[in-house]
C-alpha cells in the first residue's frame, strides 16, 4: 500500500489584490529616447497653465460655486444620466454670480468636459482637479488637453447636416491640426479647406465609397459669408453631397470656442494652448511609430496584442499614441469590441487603456457593465474613476463576480503566461480553501472553466491538491456533481 501523508488544502492568501493579464516575463531592452523639447517660442508649462486656467476660470468658479452650495443629497441635476443642471439649480447658480441662466449652462458643460465636474450616472460631483486646480499646473493642463479633446461636443454642431459627413469631419480634423501646428503661423482657410477634402477623400476611399466631389459653394470664417442651412422641412443631403466649407467653419469655431486657435481674416492661428497640445499629441505618435511594438495604425485587437509583452509603462505609452491618433469615441468603441472577443487577456489590457482614456470613456463603460462578461472589469474601472483606491476597487465586485474575474484571469495566465504563475494565481482568489474555490468556480460557469482546471491541475506541484482540481475539471466537463 502507498502511504499518504495528509496535507493541508487551505489556502494561504495574501491580501487581496486588483486582478490583471499577466505580464510577460520577458525583458525587452530598448534604447532611452532623449526628452523631446517643445517647439521654439513655445511658453514654459507654468505659463500655459495660466493661459489654461484662464480660458477655464468661468467653468472653475460655477464648479465652486456647485461644491459649496450643492451638498449630498440635495437635487441639482436633472435624472438624464448627463449631469444637467436642473432649471431651479441653474436659477440659482445665475443669480448668486451674476450670470443669466443660459452662460451657467454653457459654463457647467465646459467644466463636466474638462474635468472640473464629474457626473457619475444621476450624480454630479467636484473633480479632483479642481481640488487641485490652484497649486497644479499639471491638473490645469490635462482639464484643458481634455476639453481640447472634446471640442466637437463644446459647440453644437450645424443643424441640418448629415452625421456622417460630420463624423468625417471630426476624424479628418487631427490632420487640419497638424499642419496648422506644423505651419507655426497663419494659414488661409481655403488651404485647409482642400486639405479636408483631401483627408476625408481618403476616408471614403477606404471604406470603398463613392470619392469625394466638392462642390462649389462660398465658405466662411468670421468675414465670409455663411451658407443659408437647412429649413426645418429639408431632409439632410448625402454624406457625399454635404458641402464640407460649413463643416470647416463650424470645426474652426469649435476650436476657437475652447481656445486652441484664432481665426481672422480667412485665416487660422494655432493659439500657444492649442499649439502646445498638438505637439504633444504628435509627439505620442512619433514615440509609437519608433517604439518597439509601432502599434500605431493597428486596430485595437493587434495594438493590445503588441502591448502584451511591454512593461507597464511603455505599454501605457503606446496605448497614449494610439488614442491620440484617433477620435477618442471610435478608440473606446474599438477597444471594448476587443474586450468583448474570446482573448481573456486582452479583455485585461483593454480596460487598462481604457483607464488611460478616463472620463470621457465612462459612459461606454456604465453600458458594458450590463454584459457578463464586461461587468467585473467594468465595474472596477467605474469604481477607480469615482474615486476608490485602485487596491480595493475589487471590494465592489459581489462574491460571485469575483470568482468569475478570478477564472477568466487564470484563463489569460494559462494561455500566455507560465505555470508558476498560475500557481500564485491561488493567491488572489476570495475564497479561504481549495474545496469552496472550487465549488464556487464550477457554479459560476465561466466557459473556460475546464481549461482553466486542467491548467492549473497540471501545473501545481501539491498532489493532492491537483487531484482535487482535476476531479473537479472532470465534473464541470461531464455535468456531474
């Protein structure tokens, strides 16, 4: 007879953790690039955020004024899910600062989109930048690179006008952008006018639609003359017929609106904000384009796929470059896609760049957390926005949706990590002992359940223990109990 000494099943665990992909553990060396400096006349960061706060200050002081006078509990928004100022709030708000209702308005919009206000389904709160909006020149930056990013939503766009040929305008204008930056002047709106038909030739091209004929129709900018927009009764033309000269002016004004460029006498300036900020921008693509991985034209799928093997910064670097190269709402819907797909670990790396976009991904986010499979990172990313220590952003995750997190995790270990990881995977399970994990992972029905199990059976070197694993594997496979 063999002997069997009794062992010890329970686990020993260490303090709970954010579950995460695991990391390759191969070590890349890449060569250090030199800290690129800023283009010549460029003012220094503490001047630009005074220029910053500036151009934010009405925002700022109707966010104060929310903070102080909109406790816990009490309404000020309306239940629309957006953070809208309810009527008797922005009453109120217009007659403590001498601002009619409509400039309160206008002002809690440009400080819900820089930052300064976080709306959190039907609630509303003060930003942690504007905590920090006084002794933080970094804080005062990133809220206007973020209302920078959402110009197109800071000015209502031309009514009458087709979404797509709108949308096209909005992908085409980081381009625009560039070659105002790149120009470091003045530039004549007709010039950047056929720079936008080109670009957004070259979209419809790759989508194998019909190309792009302009036609020919007065543009403005400040001194030209605006086309007549549609009537209430005109249904709007084809993406293909929409005359894009509107769409510059009203992009152009946009822009203007949140203080990234100037436009005169038909023709248009970077401001110092605005053309710091496309440098930046530029300067995220470039690093992507010599990075190792050069992920930057890749969809999302590949762009995380190549991001699996750097270390965690360079990975947060790249995924920086490959949002700034694209809208931030197709970047977001690319990404959760991605998450959606079979791959457990790239659902973890795509809600790690997701938490380098932030805010404006939220509501992308609060939808994803209604679908199984989304919802335990959803959740955790939700719970870090609104404020939660990230090391304990899993406490929000019920019993149930922590083993699943906890199995899709050890299926990303199991398919792209090694064995000794998957043993130190036990660590950050809930569950106390190897029979209640067990019993509470054959519930939960991950569909790489039995996967999971046999991996993890065949890696741990407890006997016992990986009898035990592999009895379950084979229960969870056969339907038995």
């Amino acid at each position: 007879m063999t002997s069997r000494t009794p062992r010890d099943s329970r686990l020993r665990l260490v303090r709970p953790r954010p579950l995460a992909a695991a990391p390759r553990a191969v070590a890349q060396g890449r060569s250090r690039r030199p800290a690129p400096r800023p283009p010549e006349g460029t003012p220094p960061p503490a001047e630009l955020a005074g220029m910053a706060r500036a151009r934010l200050a009405d925002a700022a002081r109707v966010a104060r004024w929310a903070d102080v006078s909109l406790g816990r509990g009490r309404d000020g928004a309306t239940s629309d899910g957006k953070g809208t100022l309810s009527d008797a709030t922005a009453e109120k708000a217009a007659a403590d600062l001498g601002l009619t209702p409509a400039q309160v308005r206008a002002h809690w919009d440009t400080a819900r989109l820089a930052g300064l206000v976080e709306v959190h389904g039907d609630i509303a709160r003060p930003g942690w930048r504007l905590r920090a909006w006084n002794r933080d020149d970094s804080a005062v930056l990133r809220g206007w690179v973020a209302l920078f990013d959402a110009w197109s939503l800071a000015y209502p766009e031309p009514a009458g006008r087709e979404h797509a040929a709108v949308a096209e305008v909005v992908s085409a204008m980081p381009q625009v952008l560039s070659f105002l930056q790149l120009s470091a002047g003045p530039v004549p709106v007709e010039q950047l006018l056929d720079l936008l038909e080109q670009r957004v030739t070259e979209l419809r091209t790759e989508r194998c639609e019909i190309a792009y004929v302009p036609p020919v129709a007065p543009h403005l900018c400040d001194d030209r003359v605006r086309a007549t927009p549609a009537g209430p009764g005109t249904a709007p033309a084809p993406a293909q017929d929409t005359p894009l000269a509107p769409l510059l002016d009203w992009a152009l004004d946009a822009l203007a609106c949140v203080g990234a460029l100037t436009c005169a006498d038909g023709q248009a300036t970077l401001t110092p904000l605005g053309n710091w900020a496309v440098w930046v921008k530029l300067e995220q693509i470039c690093v992507a384009a010599q990075s190792p991985a050069g992920n930057i034209e890749q969809n999302a799928e590949d762009m995380l796929r190549g991001c699996a093997g750097l270390r965690p910064n360079a990975a947060r670097a790249e995924c920086r470059a490959w949002l700034a190269a694209r809208p931030v709402g197709s970047a977001v819907t690319e990404l959760l896609d991605a998450a959606r797909g079979e791959d457990a670990l790239l659902r973890g790396l795509a809600f790690e760049a997701l938490r380098v976009v932030g805010a404006p991904a939220e509501p992308d986010v609060r939808a994803a957390a209604e679908e199984t499979t989304l919802r335990p990172y959803a959740l955790i990313w939700l719970a870090e926005q609104e404020g939660t220590d990230p090391e304990d952003a899993h406490e929000v995750l019920t019993r149930e949706e922590a083993t699943w997190l906890w199995v899709d995790t050890a299926a990303a270990v199991a398919d792209h990590g090694e064995a000794p990881l998957l043993v130190r995977h036990l660590e950050s399970a809930v569950q106390a002992t190897v029979p209640t994990l067990l019993d509470e992972v054959r519930a939960v029905g991950h569909p790489r359940t039995v996967q999971v199990l046999v991996a993890l059976a065949a890696a741990h070197p407890d006997p016992a223990l990986a009898r035990a694993v592999r009895r379950a594997a084979f229960q969870v496979h056969t339907g038995g109990s």
